[in-house]
C-alpha cells in the first residue's frame, strides 16, 4: 500500500506548475495518495498593485518575514489564492484525468486556528504594533474530511485561508499549512517546493545546497535561511515533531520536482 504525501508548491514567481502536475497525475496514477497545497504570494503582490493596495511586507520581532493582512488584503489574498490560483490547478490535474478538488482551510473548517488580531514588527530599527491583523497559525485540522475525500479517490488541492474559532477568514503560512497536514493525516513525506534547489549555506549561490540535515539538528541551520526559506525549516520542523517521517525541501522549477524530491534530490530532513 502507497503512503500518503503532502506536496506544498510555493508561490513565488518562476516556477511552472505544468510538470508538477505531470508528477502529480504519475503518482496518483500509480496508486500514491496525495494532498497539494499551494501558496500564490507574486500573484497577489501582482494583481494588488493592480488594484491599487500594493503588498507591505513585514518582518516580525522572530525575524520571519510576512504579509501584513488587513481586511482588504485578505480578500484580495482570496480572490487570487482560492479563486484563481486554486482553479487553474484543479483544472490542469482534470485534464490529465485526476479526479482534483479545490478547498481553501475555510470551507468544512478544513484549517482551524485563532486571529492574530495585531502584529509585532521591526522596522526602520524600531518595535511597531500593527493592527487590524486578519492572519492566524493552524491549530486543527479536520483530518476525516481529508481522509474521506483521499478514501473516494479525490486529490484535495488546499489554498492557505483558515477560519478562526470564532468563524473569522484568515491568512495562514502556507508552508506550516501543509506541515500542520501532513502531521495530522499521519503523512510519510512532506516536499516543499520553491524557486531554489533546497536549503543554501550562502543564499543565493545554489552550488551550496545542504543535501541533507539530521532531525535532531535542524536548529542549527535556521541561521542559512533566508527570507521565506525561514517559514519552510520551520514547517519542516513541525511536520517532523507531528510524526513526518521526512521533509524535503526541493526546487520545484525543475521537471519531475516531486519524484526528484522523494529520490532525495534537495534538503533532505529526517
């Protein structure tokens, strides 16, 4: 029997996702269940320049860097993400004959968590408070309607809005999305894919990548991520704490990316 792997395709430009559903349609076809989790942050940061609410991008007192989500960037965030961004997908995989279904972590409560009603900031060198603030962590995940959905042969493609206890749309971190699956669907393999070959001990040169990082070990290689590549290790991280057998952090402008991921091409963590 064929384990259960979460495949997270990262949102930033660069990277095509017409081989990625080859790769998805290939596995599936061969009996591989699968849950795909997209983001799509440069398509929105492109269509809300559009719409004249360019993106303000933040860097927590943690050091992770964020969207700072009012209510208005949060509904462009959902017209893009789980409207566009989530359809075009569900109908590349129909076209290659898989049985795709589109979700955003609203709809069935799919993805629960609480508001961060207000963020901590750095900037200019100083401690700012935002408010207004319509993002959240995932905290529950509504695992038997995943299960029920992989049981009937449906592929669920997840966009990253949650809804809080209190029924509040919300912006989640799409990769900690998808590790908060993996964990609560009892997953062998969690691939993130992004616009680099995996983790880089000097970010940008690619001829760095670290292939493989013992679990046990993972803290100590958070200072050589940079930018987004700080919410990828700490998704990894707790996918791995959740039960994740393996995380693999890989290139998805590649072709095959996730059969080169699962043969270990990228950042292996296990």
């Amino acid at each position: 029997m064929h384990t259960l792997i979460v495949v997270k395709l990262g949102g930033a430009a660069g990277i095509d996702p017409a081989p990625l559903c080859d790769d998805v349609a290939a596995l599936v076809g061969e009996g591989t269940p699968l849950i795909l989790v997209h983001g799509g942050s440069h398509e929105t940061d492109v269509i809300a320049e559009r719409l004249g609410k360019p993106p303000r991008h933040v860097t927590s007192v943690s050091g992770h860097q964020s969207r700072y989500t009012d209510r208005e960037t949060l509904e462009i965030f959902a017209m893009v993400v789980a409207g566009r961004i989530n359809k075009l997908l569900v109908e590349r995989l129909q076209r290659r004959g898989i049985q795709a279904i589109g979700l955003s972590g609203v709809d069935g409560r799919l993805l629960e968590g609480k508001r961060k009603s207000s963020l901590k900031i750095v900037e200019d060198g100083k401690v700012k408070v935002l408010h207004d603030e319509w993002s959240g962590v995932v905290e529950r995940v509504n695992a038997p309607l995943l299960r029920t959905l992989l049981a009937q042969g449906y592929v669920p493609v997840v966009a990253p809005l949650a809804i809080s206890f209190a029924g509040e749309m919300l912006n989640v971190d799409g990769d900690r999305a998808a590790a908060a699956i993996a964990a609560a669907l009892g997953a062998d393999t969690l691939v993130l894919l992004t616009n680099v070959p995996g983790l880089l001990r000097a970010f940008p040169d690619e001829s760095t990548r670290i292939p493989c990082i013992p679990r046990a070990e993972i803290g100590a290689y958070f200072p050589c991520a940079q930018g987004r590549m700080k919410r990828k290790l700490l998704g990894a991280q707790e996918a791995l704490n959740g039960g994740v057998r393996r995380v693999v952090l890989a290139d998805g402008r590649a072709d095959s990316p996730i059969r080169r991921a699962l043969a270990g091409e990228g950042t292996v963590i296990e």
